[in-house]
C-alpha cells in the first residue's frame, strides 16, 4: 500500500470472509453436536434463510426453528446464538494489519454487512475490530441487505459521501457489482487477494 490513505476517500469493508476468517471444522462440529444436523453445506437449512435473519425479517428464535424445523427458545437458543457467534468471530489477521495501517494513517473507515442484529450487538460489546470504524452499518438493524441498491445509498447518505469516493471491500461479487453499478471503487477479496497491494492501487469503478 501506498505510504498515505487517499483524502477524502471512505473506505467501506464487509465483516465476513473480510474481516472474518471462515470457520473452523471445530465451529461446525460444534453446531452439529447442538443440533444433530451438518450444517456447514450450501444446501443446509442453516443458509436456506440466512438473507431473511441477516435482513432482521426473522427473529433468532424464527430463524433456528427454520434451520432445525421446530420450535427452539431458552437456554438451546441462547446455545445455539452463542456458537454462531463464535464461529464467524475468527479474524483475518492480513485484514487486520491492513485495518491498523489505515487507522494510523487517519483514513476514513466504515463498516457495511449483512449480519443479524443480535451478533452484530454482541459483536460491539465484545469484540475488539468494531472500534476501528467510524460508522458501522449491520443489515440487520437497517431491515434491508447487500445486494439491494438501498442498503448501499443509505451508507453513501450516512457518510456524506459520494459514490465515486467510496473503495468498498467485499467478498461476494453480487454485492460487489451493486456497489461498482452505483459507482464505487470496488476491491473484490478473495483468500488469495492482497489488500495492501489492491488498495494501493487506482480502484477501479467500471
């Protein structure tokens, strides 16, 4: 990365598989010793619903009776949270070092992700990433989520921000072309992506 940030520019990170590591064989262990269920592959009931929680439509206890097909509240739901939580909760080191470097450059930071409200608050209280940004935006207290255009003109309107100086970092194309149609600078990261090298980079909105 370039020795100094771009003035003026926001740069607008995505939490998981950004910021997060993916989860560990452990973490979906876990699940499936709570729930009897494998629930890491695509095609488990644990994703069959997961924009609608992300989004704040389902509630916790909507969600994981989705997931395991029954009702689930008191301490299994709190269960059930918990490990969630700690699963999506591992860091990426390579974004973190690039996380530090912006931050003592002054750089402008924030946050936009897809994430249930609930872990988002817990997220805030305890962990420590949350405090590098100056605005974070969670899908699940906005009622709407990426790829919709709204979720991302709602954030350029929060930042006072136009489009054009806004490097969104995101691991999923589908929202990174919503953002690059709206006319950010767009960094498409990959397990393999070097942060440091892209942002140094002119970003490209095309």
């Amino acid at each position: 990365m370039s020795t100094h940030s771009r003035p003026g520019t926001w740069y607008l990170f995505d939490y998981g598989m950004v910021i997060s590591a993916a989860p560990l064989p452990a973490d979906w262990d876990a699940l499936r010793e709570a729930t009897g269920m494998d629930l890491q592959p695509a095609s488990s009931s644990y994703w069959a619903t997961r924009l609608e929680y992300d989004g704040g439509s389902l509630g916790p206890a909507e969600y994981w009776a989705s997931v395991l097909g029954r009702r689930v509240r008191g301490d299994e739901l709190a269960r059930l949270e918990e490990l969630d939580a700690r699963q999506w909760s591992r860091l990426n080191p390579r974004t973190l070092e690039v996380l530090e470097f912006l931050a003592e450059e002054g750089a402008q930071l924030a946050l936009l992700s897809n994430m249930p409200a609930e872990m988002s608050y817990r997220y805030e209280s305890d962990a420590s990433w949350p405090a590098f940004f100056a605005a974070r935006y969670f899908s699940g207290r906005l009622r709407m989520v990426k790829p919709d255009p709204q979720i991302y003109r709602h954030v350029l309107n929060g930042l006072g921000a136009a489009a054009e100086d806004v490097v969104f970092i995101d691991d999923n194309s589908a929202n990174i072309e919503a953002a690059r149609a709206l006319g950010m600078r767009v960094v498409l990261h990959t397990r393999d992506t070097d942060l440091r090298q892209e942002l140094a980079q002119p970003a490209d909105p095309a």
